[in-house]
C-alpha cells in the first residue's frame, strides 16, 4: 500500500481576541490608513444591522437577516476586491455590499419588498442577494470563466455559509471552477448555525476548507473574526485568481450572534450561555484594541465614528421609508427585455384591478 | 443550397452564430471532441476551440448554473444538457435565477442563455432518455420555450433563440433529428419567436401541435383530405408565450380543433391553448375541442413506446369526432 495523495489546512490568524499581534503582521496591517477605513466599515454594518432589526419589529421592514458578529468576513474579503471584480452574496453579507458600495437604502428597500433594492447604483455587475443556499458559487464560477475567456484580469467573489457547504452546487462550481482554472474566490462564512443546525451534524469534516482539496483547489482555513487574517488571505487568493486564474476556498470560523433572521427564535436550539461566551472573539472589539495599540484610535475618534455612522443609518432609513411605492406595471416591466404580446392583456388587467393606494407599505402589509 | 436534416440545422446555426458573435459560447457533456451525443455540435470544437466550445464536467446543475453566471456576465451561452431527462437537476436554476435575473435587478442584470436539450421518445432510447417537459417550462414565468419541427425552423428558431436577450429553452424533438431533410441557406435570418407557423391551410377543422407529433398530425391531415376533410395545420412552435390569436383566427375559420402532443394529458399545454378557446374563441367553435396526448403514465420503455405516442390514427379519430359532432 502506498499514499497517493496527502492534504493539510493552514489556519490564519494574526490576532489574538483581546487584538494582540501573534506574530509578524502583514504591511497593511501596520498602516491605520488602511485599517480604519475596514473598521469603520464593519461599525457601518452593525449599526445598520442593529437598526434594520429595530425597522422590521416596528413593522417598517421584512423578514431581515443579520450579519450581527460576522462583519470581519465581508469587510475584509470585499475591500481586496477590485470595482471590476464581481460579488456573488448569500442574503447575509451587506457587510461585503456596502464596502462594494450597494447604499443602505437599497438594501433596505430589498428586505422592504422591492425589487429596486438589487438595481445597485454602484456595483452594476455584482449579483443580488441569493436565497435559493449554494447556488450562486455555480454563477460566479460561471462569470469567473467569462473574464477568463476575454482575458480580463478580474475576478469572481462568492460567499455562502456552512451549511451551503453541503448543496451539490457547492461541490459543482467548485469542480466547474477549478477544471477551468476560472479566478474565483469562494468564501464559507462558517458561523458555525446552519438556522438551527449545528455546524458538528453539517459535515464530519474536521474543516470546511479541505472541501476544496477534493476538487483540486486550495483551501484554508481563517479566523473569521480576525479582520487581519481575512483581508490578508484574500488578498492572496485574488492576487493569485487575478494572475493566473486559479481557484481559493476560504474558510471564514466565525460565529452567528444574532438568530438566522428576524422570523427565527435560536434561543428554541441553543444554549444563550454558549452565544454570551462567543461576544468574547467578536471582530470589532479584536480590531479597535488593535488599533488603539497603534496608537491609531481613541474613546474620540470612537465617538465620532459612532455619530456618524446613525447619522449615515438614518439618513438611508430616511431615504428608504420616502421611496415612492412600486408601480403595478413594474411586475411586468423587467420580465423580459419586450413584454410578450401574450401578456399585455394580463398587464392591463392588472393595472385595472390595481387599488388607488397600492405598491404597499415599506416593509409589506403584513405589518 | 444543401439539402439537412434537422441535427445538421441546428450544427448550421450554432456554426453561424459562434462566427457571428465571438460571446457566444457552447457548454455541455461530450460537445467537443466527440461532437455531441447525436453530433449536434460536430466540428465546433475543433473549428472555434475549446474555450468557446466547452467539454464540461459531468454535472447539469453547473451546467446551467455556470451559463448563468457567463450570460450576467456578457457573454451569449448555449448550453447543451445531453437528454431533457437530465434537465431536471438544473430546473432550480431555471426557476429561481435564469428565468428572474431581470427582473429581480429591474434589468441591471439579465441572462441571454439558451438551453438546447433534446426532447420526446420514439427512438427507442434507454430509461430517462424520452421525456416530454415542456409543460413544466412553460409554467414558469420568463422562460421561453421553443420547440422546432423541421430543419429550416430549427435553424432559423435556433438563431433567433441565441440572439435573443433573455432566457429561451430550445427543445430538440430526438424523433425528427434525422427524419427527413430539406433545403437550409445558411443566410443568417432568424425566424420570429412567439409566433406559430401555419403548415397548411385547411377549412374543416384545426390541428395544432408541435415538435415531432407533426409528423404524425400532417399525417393525420393527409388522410383526412384522401376522405375529402380539409384540416389546417399549425406548428406552435414558440410554446411560451403562446401565439394564440394565430390558433383562435384558424379555428374562427374552421370551427373544429383539435390539439396534439406527445407530452402527458393532464396539465399540458393542450389544456393550456384549449381554455384559450374557450375563453375567446368559444361562440365559433362547432364541436368541442379535442386532444391527442401521450397519456398520463410514466413514459414506458421503448417496447411500449409506440402505444405511448399518439399515432395518426388517434389523430384523424379525434378530427372525426369534432366532425361527427355538428
């Protein structure tokens, strides 16, 4: 008998909880002009995450999604992309979208109900929020080979969690992607819940990212409330898919402090101790210790970015709450690029039928 | 001009459009070098290579889920799943992201994708290789759904798919791949979607079908006229959306219908175009509408297929029924 083939995951983390260097730090990691930017990006998250929250349970928004204790993953993966590169989000990752430059208001307007939420003003190329779990990485393995074939040096970027790890088109644009060589990023923000599935009856892997050794890709595993050793290995990876187009797996260990959205109750399948403990390795405190040791940031400058982030929030609630309604013609505007003959007689009937005050209330008439 | 069976069409427009426009890109199982299962891709690989003629992976799910991320992303993408029985791994993709991108983006992002696939029995193929979904496509909002039923449609329909900005499934009836040939000019003219063609004109009574089944219905219609009926007949040809004032005009005409297809009763498109006629054209109808289907069973293996299929006889008995009833 002999050994055919060997693999190892590499962990990265250059942070340690309370935010002290464990080693070496890369450049960046150094230079408060690049760091700030990243952290006031992720105090942007939250505050909108805290307030999106307080909207849907004053009936001013859907069903909404936190991203509540997983903000180092968007952030740091998103600001080593490009503008031309391209994003393929979960539903929990406007933590990535609003360094891509999606607004606030659109993303509200999407969980309000409205479709205008995903004609993003900036990002044109990045795709909406994807629901259906797992499916986009076959999408942006898909657009991946089209910068590929055109010799474009941009790159594919997708995220999905845990428990997307186990969807067969997970596995498939994995394949598709590295067979083609394609610049793609995939990146599982493990935060550990799957709703109420554990991430221990997910997978018997001992990680996410060796899912990648069995397709020929490079896999590792980061700490995924380290904001240094996301941005650091995402970097890499789009550096290499940006070179020579191949393939990155990028395991991101975090946790879900928040329930799955606002219409679960995870206090029904874990234990609240268990989630008190996990506040501990949140990435926002790792990365402000961080850079308060910089000599970078202060109880002031925390202050300010505070202010200025509800005052950015409410600002973009402001602007969401004031959209003029959808118009019943819009169901049938986007369908195709011509509406069919056949359907006009069903987009007049609609349009008579409509009720003087339609288009519904931000958030739906559900309440 | 050279005389083409309908497999040699649809190599013909795939030839002129990869030419015509360098985004347009082939993916599927064994369409490179092997030139497809039923060769409908011969000689592409070798003559656009194999970044523009793509041997993938054997997995249909990524199939269409990568043709989605190519078209969002500009490129025109024709993707080849081997059987329509294999088609159905994909069917999340179609629903939930080709057949919506628009307009989940109010029109940021769109999916020019063609799906090719063939479709239906009578070649006596193995288990899963006879399948009939159009109905289950046409169901969902913002697909189209072609099927031709000659080598000149299926070129010209073929072209007009590719070109076309959204999502079409162009579905390839096995039966007729190689049933007859006819003359095709490779002259780069598409023929429209979303309408029906009328075959023959007739003034007893209307058949409508499509795909291989006309083979059969103008069959069917040949004997009727050795009886004296004359029936006219129209190949739908773009199944959604439905060209039904073309249907409703024929039978203001002729009075009788009836509707032929090989896919399973209940469901079907024939109960599609059939509440058509009785919500709009009910007043000039002399008999009730009739329809010929493949019957509501599993598909059977091929020893069993042919009493599977609807045959010319169930055809011109059903056309004397709406005959025999005024």
């Amino acid at each position: 008998m002999s050994t055919v083939a060997r693999f190892h995951i590499d962990h990265v983390r250059f942070l340690d909880p309370q935010g002290e260097a464990l080693g070496p730090l890369p450049d960046f990691a150094r230079d408060p002009a690049q760091l700030v930017p990243m952290y006031r990006a992720m105090y942007l998250t939250r505050t909108f995450d805290a307030k999106a929250i307080a909207l849907q349970r004053t009936g001013k928004l859907g069903t909404f999604a936190s991203a509540l204790g997983q903000e180092a993953i968007g952030v740091g993966v998103a600001s080593a992309m490009r503008a031309e590169d391209a994003l393929f989000p979960s539903y929990r990752e406007h933590a990535a979208q609003l360094v891509r430059g999606v607004r606030i208001e659109e993303s509200l307007r999407y969980w309000g109900g409205d479709e205008r939420g995903s004609d993003f003003a900036q990002a044109r190329h990045d795709f909406p929020n994807c629901v259906p779990i797992g499916t986009q990485v076959c999408h942006a393995a898909g657009a991946a080979y089209a910068f590929k074939l055109r010799g474009e040096a941009r790159a594919a970027v997708c995220f999905l969690g845990d428990g997307g790890s186990s969807k067969g088109d997970f596995y498939e644009g994995l394949n598709f992607a590295a067979v083609w060589k394609a610049p793609l990023l995939i990146v599982v923000s493990n935060n550990q819940w799957a709703i109420s599935v554990p991430r221990s009856a997910q997978s018997a892997t001992a990680t996410l990212a060796q899912k990648a050794i069995a397709a020929g890709v490079e896999g590792v595993q980061v700490d995924g409330n380290d904001l240094v050793a996301v941005h650091h290995v995402a970097r890499e990876a789009l550096a290499k898919a940006r070179a020579g187009g191949r393939p990155t797996l990028i395991e991101a260990v975090t946790y879900r402090l928040g329930d799955h959205t606002t219409a679960d109750d995870a206090s029904r399948y874990r234990d609240p101790a268990v989630v008190q403990e996990q506040w501990s390795f949140e990435p926002l405190t790792r990365l402000r210790n961080h850079l308060v040791g910089l000599g970078a940031w202060g109880p002031d400058k925390e202050e300010a970015l505070a202010r200025e982030c509800t005052e950015t929030v409410n600002a973009a609630v402001e602007a969401y709450l004031n959209t003029p309604p959808p118009t019943t013609a819009a169901m049938f505007e986007h369908l195709f690029a011509t509406l069919p003959a056949a359907l006009v007689a069903q987009r007049d009937e609609a349009l008579r039928f409509t009720p003087r005050k339609a288009g519904g209330q931000p958030g739906g008439d559900h309440g | 001009m050279a005389e083409i069976n309908l497999v040699e069409a649809v190599n013909l427009a795939l030839a002129h459009e990869l030419a015509r426009d360098e985004a347009v890109v082939l993916l599927g199982e064994d369409i490179g070098a092997n030139g497809g299962v039923f060769r409908a891709t011969v000689g592409l690989q070798q003559r656009f290579g194999a970044g523009r003629v793509v041997d993938t992976p054997l997995a249909e799910t990524a199939i269409v889920g990568t043709a989605i991320g190519m078209a969002a992303m500009g490129l025109r993408p024709v993707a080849e799943i081997q059987f329509s029985g294999f088609l159905y791994p994909a069917i999340d993709h179609l629903i939930n992201h080709a057949a919506r991108l628009r307009n989940r983006t109010r029109g940021r992002l769109t999916c020019p994708l063609v799906v090719r696939t063939p479709c239906g029995g009578g070649i006596h193929a193995p288990e899963h290789h006879s399948e009939s979904p159009e109905a289950m496509l046409a169901h969902t909002p913002g697909l189209r759904v072609v099927m031709p039923s000659s080598p000149a449609r299926a070129y010209g329909l073929l072209l007009a798919a590719i070109r076309d900005p959204d999502p079409v499934m162009f579905l390839e009836p096995t039966r007729m791949y190689r049933l007859f040939r006819q003359e095709v000019a490779d002259d780069g003219e598409a023929l429209p979607l979303d309408v029906c063609f009328t075959l023959r004109g007739g003034t007893d009574l209307t058949l409508v079908s499509w795909g291989a089944m006309l083979h059969e219905t103008q069959a069917a219609a040949d004997a009727l006229a050795t009886e004296g009926i004359s029936a006219e007949v129209i190949d739908v040809a773009t199944l959604k959306p439905l060209d039904l004032p073309t249907i409703l005009e024929s039978v203001a005409r002729t009075g009788r219908c009836v509707i032929v297809h090989e896919a399973a009763r209940t469901a079907g498109l024939g109960a599609e175009i059939a509440a058509g006629l009785a919500e709009e054209g009910l007043y000039s109808l002399l008999a009730p509408v009739q329809r010929v289907t493949g019957y509501d069973t599993v598909m059977p293996l091929s020893r069993l297929e042919t009493q599977y299929l609807p045959s010319v006889e169930r055809i011109v008995a059903a056309a004397r029924k709406t005959l025999e009833a005024s």
